[in-house]
C-alpha cells in the first residue's frame, strides 16, 4: 500500500506567517537602542503558525471524530492572536528598549528625551565626582517611557547643581516643595501625561532625577 504524499500547500500559509513574524521582529528590535525581548509577544506572535503546523501535522487527529471540535478550538485560540497582530505586531513589535548601565546615560529611542520640552534639565553628563550613581531607561511603546538618574555629590557641587535647577524654575513652570530633609522641584505638561521631577536630599547630598511618560523607573527616591 502506497503511503499518501504530504500536502505541502498546507503549510504555505503558517510558513509565510512565520516568515513575516521572524521579519518584523528583526526590523523593529533594530530599531531599538537597548531591544529587550518579551517571549510573551513572541509566542503570541508565531502562535498562528504554530498552530497551523500542529493541525496539519499530526495526522491520527484529522481521522478523530473530535477533529471539528479542535477545529473550533484552534480557531479561538487563533482569533486573540490573529486579532493582536493585525493591530500591535504587525505594525511594530512592542519590543522593550531599557537599560540600566550609567556608560548610556541619556541614550534615548527616538530623541524620546532630545526633542522633549524637558532638555537640558538632566545634567549633560554624570559628574566625575559622582558617586552611589543608579540609571535607568526604558521605552516601553510609542507612547510610555521613562529616564532616572540618582547620585551622591560633594556639598559644593550639590550646591551649584541645586542652584542650576533653581534657575529653571521660572522658565519650566517648575513648583518648588521644601522641607527640613529635601528640596523636591516638579513641572510637567497640562496637555501631557509627562513630567519631570528632580529631589535634592539635604542629609548626604544625594539628587534624583526622573522624567517619565505613562511609565515609572524603578527604585528612584522621592
């Protein structure tokens, strides 16, 4: 008895699925500064190709009398998926970019924090004299991102760095909070979601810097 061929065609479409998916996720993660990927997405992702090869493939299951419901099954597992990357993947995938390394301090996806209204209220660099120094980046979409910086400084330049920020208070609309152990100077957009907040702790001369969009850094003093 002569065994049945393989039809090929069936695998055309999970095949080409799998092509554009592998496409999209190289393109776009090369877009990105510092690409994080979420397996999460990437299984989404290939979940319809996946799922398509497993059908086609496994032969004792298309001779089941249960083969219509797995049919339906598969076809409202494929649904949410097929649904998500028509309108999050396809058009680009929502890779992280996030790095936590001070030598990428304000190295941003996009001119995120060059082109903000917020330039030039980080410090162009990390003092020399810098110490206890924590940094984080992260772009999470289009639309969430986040920049924070934390450091201990010699009283002298704490002082003239208290006195920089002071001067742009008027310029940024920022508001000035005061106490016996911080100085916290805030402003943000009325028409955005974004903000810049920088706090000057008076006991050990620390300062932290954050300028976020709909996402927060992690761990940064208030």
């Amino acid at each position: 008895m002569m065994k049945k061929k393989n039809n090929y065609k069936n695998y055309i479409l999970p095949a080409v699925w799998a092509i554009l998916a592998l496409i999209s996720l190289l393109v776009n993660m090369s877009q990105l500064k510092f690409p994080v990927v979420k397996p999460v997405f990437v299984a989404v992702y290939f979940l319809p190709a996946i799922l398509f090869t497993a059908f086609f493939t496994l032969p004792r299951m298309r001779k089941e009398k249960l083969r219509k419901i797995l049919k339906v099954l598969l076809i409202l597992l494929l649904i949410p998926s097929v649904i998500a990357s028509i309108f999050v993947f396809i058009p680009g995938y929502p890779s992280l970019s996030k790095t936590t390394e001070p030598k990428n301090y304000l190295v941003t996806d996009g001119g995120v924090y060059e082109q903000s209204e917020y330039y030039g209220l980080f410090p162009g660099k990390i003092p020399a004299s810098a110490q206890d120094i924590k940094y984080e980046y992260k772009k999470v979409d289009s639309r969430s991102w986040c920049i924070g910086a934390q450091w201990t400084l010699p009283e002298a330049e704490y002082e003239q760095e208290k006195a920089r920020i002071l001067s742009l208070c008027s310029k940024h609309s920022m508001v000035e909070i005061k106490n016996e152990q911080k100085s916290t100077y805030y402003t943000e957009n009325e028409n955005d979601t974004a903000y810049f907040r920088v706090v000057f702790f008076e006991g050990n001369h620390m300062i932290s810097y954050v300028y976020a969009r709909l996402t927060e850094p992690e761990g940064f003093s208030k």
